[in-house]
C-alpha cells in the first residue's frame, strides 16, 4: 500500500513537473512575442550613419548646382540649398513628421498628435522600424524631406528671390511633401494600401520635386538672355565633387531606406551602385553618338538620373534588373532634355524636371515591371515576373503623384507672387543674385 502510494506520488510530481517545463517554453514564446520592441545597436548605428550620409547630399547638391550656374549666381545656389537645410530641420519637427508618418485620418494624412515630436522618443515605433529608435527613424526622414524642396531650387536658378524661397518652401513642404509621404510610407496611407512599392522615395521625393520644378519654371518664365546670351556652367569641377557627394549619399538614401543593417540593405546599396554606372555609361554614349563628344556634365547627369530611376525600385530588383533601368535611365533623361530645348523651349535652368520628373516617373514604371519578391518578400512580383497588376499600380500612383504636386506648386507660386513676387527685378538679375540677395561674391580675385 506505502508503495502504490509513493509510485503514485511520485508519478504525480513526474506530470507536474513535466507540465511545468513544457509550459515554460511557451510562456517564454508568448512573453517575446507580446515583449515590447528591443532596440538593435547595429541597426541602430546603420541608420544613424545613413541618415547622415543623406544629410550631405543636400550641400552636396548646391555644389553641383553652383557649378552648373554663371559666375554671379554661384553662392545664392548654395545658400538655397543650405536655408531649406534649416528651415525643414525645424518644420519636420514641429509639424512635418506628425503630417507624414502620424496616426492616419482618412488615409489622406497624419494627425497633429505628434506634434513637436511629442509621443515620439527613444523607444521603437514597431509600425514603421521595430529594432531602431523612433528618432533614429525621424531623423532619417528628415533627411528626404529637406532635400526634396531644394531639388527644386535648380529649375529657378539665377531668377528667383531669395525672400520668395523661404515662404515658399515651408508650405511647400507641408502641403505637398508630407502628404505623399504619408500617402506612399505612411500607415494606411491610401497609395500604400493601394499596393504601390516605392522602396527610398521615387514619387515621394523625385516625381514630386520634379513635377514641381516644372510647374515652377513655366510659372516664373524664361531668365533673362535664354537662348541669347552664354549660360554655359561656370565651373563643372565644382559640379563634379557635387554629384560624387550625390552618388557617395545615396547609398544611405537606398540601403537606409532597409531600415536595418541586413541583406536587403546590401541588395539595395549593390544596385544604386550599377543603376547609376550604367545610366552614367548610356547617357555618355548617347550623348556621343547625337552631339559627337561625350562631355563631364553628361556622365555626371547621367549618374543622378540612374541614382534616380533605381530610387524606388532599389529595394524590389535584382543586379541585373538594376543595369537595364539604369541604363533605360541614362538615355531617356538625355532625350527629355533634349527634346526640351529644341521643341519646347522652357527654361529648366538645370533640368530639375528632365532628370529627377522624367527620372522619377520612368523608374517608378520600371519597378512596375522587374520587381521581385525574391528579393524582398514584403514588396511584390512586377509584371516581367508574372504580376501585370503592379505596373497599373505603379503607373497610377506615379500619375497622381505628379498631378497632385505641378497643381499645388502653381496654386502656392501664384499666392506668393500676389503677396511679395517670386522672381528678381531684371536689373537685379542681371547683376546677379550673389550681390542683390547676399551682398556677397563667390570670388574675389
């Protein structure tokens, strides 16, 4: 009888304490998938790193534009580029980011609940990057936001008030730029939900700047002298180191855009690589075979346009992918600027539209058409790989994207220009910006 007991004691410990270990292995499971999200230091580091190599493209861009100006014009094109530097470090803080990446309203744009940051802290947003912090990932966005208007600031080059810049560029930013990226990035935005696959900002960044810069040149007119006078780039070594510091920044703009230190990140930061060496390569030889001589403002040209094309697709193809858009690239920018100075004859000072809007819309198509989900699981097939359905998607979003930006571009230019004017009087202009705007010269020989 002691015995039948003790066995059956026994037994029961064996049972509780078998039931209790394999209870903790799926505690222990539930603890880590509820657990709130961990902070990865080398993601973390990743991000920061990218997010300071995409803070140089921006006075890395007026190096490029400075260069590609008249000697007169030289500093007011880099102080452009460095104000908005400022003023969209200050508004995406206050009330950008919240626009952007902000709890939804009607799929259309983030509420003000963020607003100054406000929520926002060092913990991980889980809805947009799960291993990083919150204001790691701000910051990174911060980073297009600031470049994407000064883009622009090249297609009113050596014509446009300084003054006019600055009133400009807040609301531009507010009312066109955070919208499409809440539309595009944001959670539930309409585009995003819609299936569009933009990996590092081709409609966000690129269609809308450029789209933007187009509706700004016709609105402001040709400068002074166009199709007369030598406009001629006054120093293309200048513009030169510019697009080096371009191509250098874009690895953070496209592998960032990873959102974590992984294999996708290398998947994008190879084919940003050989996207913008083969539209640099096609745009030299195009260039060769119509005018006869390949220039350096043409191979440069042709990079930025690769970098371009392969921005929102950087994340969905493959290498092999990555040399057909670039070089698709390279030659259909060359022939879009091309085409504007001998048929259409408006003055894009240094071709905005003709690279990053033609640029933009051609590589958000192509995205359409070799995006894969062997490369990224989250993105989708295009149509080369069985999914005709994404091109139509794609074709859409970049449409609207581009409408939605010319439109509100012209509407905010004509509001100002009621208020103060947008363009320099031509005394002004002829004398050159560097001495009206800034009273200061960008050489004293």
């Amino acid at each position: 009888m002691f015995l039948k007991k003790t066995l059956k004691s026994s037994l029961w410990k064996w049972v509780m304490f078998s039931g209790l270990f394999s209870i903790i292995p799926l505690y222990n499971a539930f603890a880590q998938a509820t657990a709130a999200p961990t902070i990865d230091s080398g993601d973390s580091s990743f991000i920061l790193i990218s997010a300071a190599l995409v803070m140089i493209m921006t006075p890395g861009l007026g190096l490029f534009y400075a260069g590609m100006v008249r000697t007169k014009n030289v500093l007011n094109m880099i102080m452009e580029s460095f104000v908005i530097l400022c003023l969209i470090s200050i508004q995406w803080v206050l009330w950008g980011y919240t626009l952007s990446f902000g709890p939804d309203i009607n799929h259309l744009i983030g509420s003000l609940q963020w607003f100054g940051l406000a929520g926002v802290g060092q913990a991980p947003n889980a809805d947009y990057a799960a291993t990083i912090p919150a204001y790691a990932f701000c910051m990174f966005q911060a980073m297009f936001a600031i470049i994407t208007p000064a883009l622009i600031t090249g297609t009113v080059a050596e014509r446009m008030k300084f003054s006019a810049l600055i009133v400009f560029t807040v609301p531009w930013a507010t009312v066109v730029y955070d919208p499409l990226a809440h539309w595009v990035w944001g959670v539930n935005g309409f585009l995003r939900n819609m299936g569009a696959l933009d990996f590092a900002g081709g409609t966000v960044v690129h269609i809308s700047s450029g789209f933007s810069a187009l509706a700004a040149c016709l609105f402001l007119g040709k400068r002074k002298g166009y199709g007369v006078e030598d406009m001629a780039p006054h120093n293309l070594t200048m513009t030169i180191i510019g697009a080096s510091l371009l191509w250098f920044g874009w690895f953070g703009f496209n592998a960032g855009s990873a959102l974590a230190a992984n294999g996708l990140a290398s998947s994008a930061f190879l084919v940003t690589n050989t996207a913008a060496a083969a539209a640099a390569l096609s745009w030299m030889l195009t260039e060769w075979i119509i005018k006869g001589k390949p220039t350096a403002l043409g191979i440069v040209s042709g990079a930025v346009a690769g970098l371009v094309a392969i921005t929102p697709a950087s994340g969905y193809v493959g290498p092999v992918s990555s040399i057909i858009i670039g070089g698709i690239a390279g030659v259909v920018c060359y022939l879009a600027i091309l085409v504007k100075v001998k048929i259409f004859g408006y003055d894009d000072s240094l071709d905005v539209f003709g690279v990053h809007g033609v640029g933009g819309f051609t590589g958000a198509l192509l995205t359409g058409l070799f995006a894969q989900k062997i490369v990224n699981s989250a993105g989708a097939d295009g149509l080369f790989f069985g999914n005709a359905k994404q091109f139509g998607i794609q074709l859409v979003a970049a449409g609207i994207s581009a409408v939605y930006a010319f439109v509100m571009t012209i509407i905010l230019l004509w509001g100002i220009n009621l208020i103060m004017g947008v363009r320099v009087k031509t005394q002004e202009e002829e004398t050159g910006l560097d001495l009206t705007q800034h009273g200061e010269s960008g050489y004293n020989l």
